[in-house]
C-alpha cells in the first residue's frame, strides 16, 4: 500500500505538472524533443514532461521606449532624439525560433533605424514634419521585425533635444518672424488707410459742400467734448455767401 500510495502520487503529480493554462492573450509554442510543434492555447493544453519544452508568448501590444539617440542631422546639427515603440506578436512561432530574443532585438533595430532616418532629415522637417518621419520609421522597422512575426503598430518621436545655442537662435528667428509680421500688417494698414484717404479727397474735390460738412462736424465735435473756450479759424468760404448777401448793392 504505502508503495502504490507513492506511485498513485508522483502520477498525480505528473499529471498536474503536463496541465497548462493559457490565458486568451498568451500562446504556448512547444518545442517536442527539440522539434517545434507550434503554438497551444488559449485554454487548458498538455506539455508532456521530459519530452515537450513550452515557451509562453504573450500577444499583447507591447509598449517600448527607445532611449535618447545622437544625431547628427542633413545640416550638421547635433540633436537628442529618443521615440516610442508599439508592436505585437503575430506569430509565436517565428517570434521564438526566429530571433533569440525578440523584445531586445526590436529595440535593438529601433535605435539604429531612429538614428539612420533622423540623420537624413534636415533639422527644420525634424521639428515640422513628425508625422512623416514616424511613417517611414514604422515602414523601416516592420521591415526589419517581419521575418521574426512581429508587427510594428506605430512609432512616434517623442522629444528632440536641441543645443542651447540653437534654441537661443530659433527663439531669435522666432522673434525676428513676428516683427517681419508685424510690420507687414501694420504697412498694410497704412496702404488700406491712405487709398481711403485719397478716396476720400478725389470726392471731396468733385463736391466742394462735403468739406464744408466736415468742417462743421468738427466743430460740433469740439463743442461737445470741450467746455473751454476754443478759438477756431473759419474757412472765408464758409462765410462768404452770408458777406455778399449783406453787401449793398451798387
């Protein structure tokens, strides 16, 4: 009894070691006497002890820094550049067989490739087209990723890390913009406001009467807004028709 007891045990025992659960994210790629079988799972699968070694994959998307790379960009300016990762296993059995290790080669292949396309770039599509720049990332390194059964979902640039001189003269450039701006505006509004002008007086020569409106209107004006005693000069042809009408006649 106490040896069929043991025995009934280790049976046991061997048993519940061969069951693996494998949750719905994960798949087990087994390898037979050295020989790959494929993937198990999801659910509850059987490893046979001694004679299957398993490899759990996970097949979640995986998010992956890429450390601060120096480049040297098209125009010899020397920039930090460090990114983000986002990629997923498709097929265990590449990702296992394929590659050693397959996280430390993907991140491995994103810093060299982060490094090669920046250092094509000029510095001013660095900073304006990032969008472009993350496209031909993402083609690159799934390129590189496909043979391990590895899908490359995106990459995005996250910070560039500028010199101090070159963001005291891109604050100077800056600057230098918006007055060029400025001043555009402001001549602009001087060309609008002087045409007017000169409308104004091409109408006022034509209709001799609209100076004399205007000139009254700025009276009213100056009476309005000022209760001192103001000493304005009064154009003669303003007067001039009540003059003659108070002449005697010959």
């Amino acid at each position: 009894m106490p040896g069929g007891f043991v025995a009934v045990l280790v049976l046991a025992s061997l048993v519940l070691s061969a069951l693996k659960i494998v949750r719905e994210y994960e798949r087990l790629v087994v390898f037979r006497l050295g020989r790959l079988v494929g993937p198990r799972g999801p659910g509850i699968t059987v490893v046979i002890p001694g004679l299957e070694k398993a490899v759990r994959v996970d097949l979640r998307t995986v998010t992956m820094d890429v450390p601060p790379q120096d480049v040297i960009t098209k125009d010899n300016v020397s920039v930090k550049v460090n990114a983000v990762l986002y990629f997923r296993v498709i097929e265990p059995n590449r990702a296992v067989a394929e590659v050693e290790n397959y996280l430390f080669a993907a991140s491995q292949i994103a810093q060299t490739t982060l490094r090669s396309v920046c250092g094509e770039a000029e510095l001013d599509d660095l900073l304006a087209e990032r969008e472009k720049i993350n496209s031909k990332l993402q083609t690159i390194i799934d390129q590189h990723t496909e043979p391990w059964g590895i899908k490359v979902v995106q990459v995005a640039i996250k910070h560039i890390d500028l010199p101090e001189e070159m963001r005291r003269a891109m604050a100077k450039q800056a600057e230098a913009e918006r007055e060029r701006r400025a001043k555009v505006i402001a001549a602009e509004g001087e060309f609008q406001a002087s045409q007017r002008l000169s409308e104004a007086a091409a109408v006022m020569a034509k209709e001799p009467i609209t100076l004399q409106l205007r000139y009254l209107q700025t009276l009213a004006e100056i009476a309005t807004e000022n209760n001192s005693t103001t000493l304005f000069p009064v154009p003669i042809d303003l007067i001039g028709p009540l003059l003659g009408k108070g002449t005697p006649r010959p």
